[in-house]
C-alpha cells in the first residue's frame, strides 16, 4: 500500500506539468473564417480577380499590396507541410506592404476553423467550397497553388505543388524592391 501511494504521488506532479505545458504550447487563435461570397473576374490574363467575403468585406487585388494567396486544403499533406512556413513569411514581412492569403477548398468549413485554430495560422483564410475563386484565377492541376500578385494586381509568379519558406521569401522580396 505505501509503495502504492508513493507511486501516486510521484506520478502526480509529472502529469500536472505535462498537461501545463501541452497546454502552453498550444497555438491559438481567435481569427474568423471568412466565407467567399462574390468574384469580380477580369478580361486581363495576368491580372488577379477582386473579390468579396461574407458579403460585406471586399478585397481589391491591386490595393498597392504584394498578396500571395494560397490555395488548400486541409486533407491535402503537403497543403498542411507548407503552411507553418506561410506563417513565419507573414511574421517576417508583417511591417512591410504585404499580405498573405489563405483559399481553403474543403467541402466543409469545421476542418478549416479546427486547422486554423490549432496551427495558429496568423493570416486571412477564406473557405471557399467550389474553388471558384481558384477557377478564376485559371485553375490549376493540383493543390497546395499559390499566386504571388504585385501591387498593381498582376500574377507575377504561380507556384504549383509546395515549396519551401526560401523561395517564397526571395520571390518577395524581389517584387518588395
């Protein structure tokens, strides 16, 4: 019984600073997702489409912003690899003329605000369920898709398939020049 007891009690501190730190490390956020409701498409092949969330919020594409807007998913594996390096590009050009862009395409909004909440994304994430805002940027072949678009609203890079934090960086900081 002693044996027992002092078992007990030296498992039970261990658990208390286990299930404080877990908790600690936790990321959190307290961003909305938004839903995309209106795409304003354009005539001009390398010109990005405006476009509107939730009705009321609309996003001019050439609002003398550089935007790389990503497009995912949150069942797609190298969606989700990539994404912890699109949070540390927004931290590192925050105070510069930038935005980035998050295009979730899964069918169902709850995966995207559980994702968004648990991985701490530090960006604006849009759901939109038909990828119709991918569709007018021209489509693609495969997700993760990424569009880097300068401050005039024109695509000036389209990536296909993940790629690492460095590219995307010097890419950015080629067009912040």
């Amino acid at each position: 019984m002693k044996i027992f007891l002092m078992i007990f009690l030296l498992l039970l501190p261990a658990c208390s600073k286990k299930e404080k730190t877990k908790t600690s490390n936790q990321p959190s956020t307290t961003q909305s997702i938004f839903t995309i409701s209106k795409i304003e498409p354009t005539n001009e092949l390398d010109k990005a489409p405006n476009f509107y969330w939730d009705e009321n919020n609309f996003y001019n594409i050439s609002r003398n912003k550089i935007t790389l807007i990503n497009f995912w998913a949150t069942w797609c594996g190298p969606c989700v690899k990539e994404i912890p390096d699109l949070i540390k590009i927004k931290e590192e050009f925050s105070e510069q003329n930038f935005e980035i862009i998050g295009v979730s395409i899964d069918r169902a909004i709850s995966p995207v605000v559980e994702f968004s909440k648990n991985v701490g994304i530090n960006y604006i994430v849009i759901h939109d369920p038909e990828a119709k805002l991918l569709e007018a940027f021209g489509g693609s072949v495969g997700i993760p898709t990424t569009y880097l678009v300068d401050k005039d609203g024109k695509i000036v890079r389209k990536y296909i398939g993940a790629r690492p934090k460095e590219v995307f960086a010097a890419d950015i900081k080629e067009i912040l020049k």
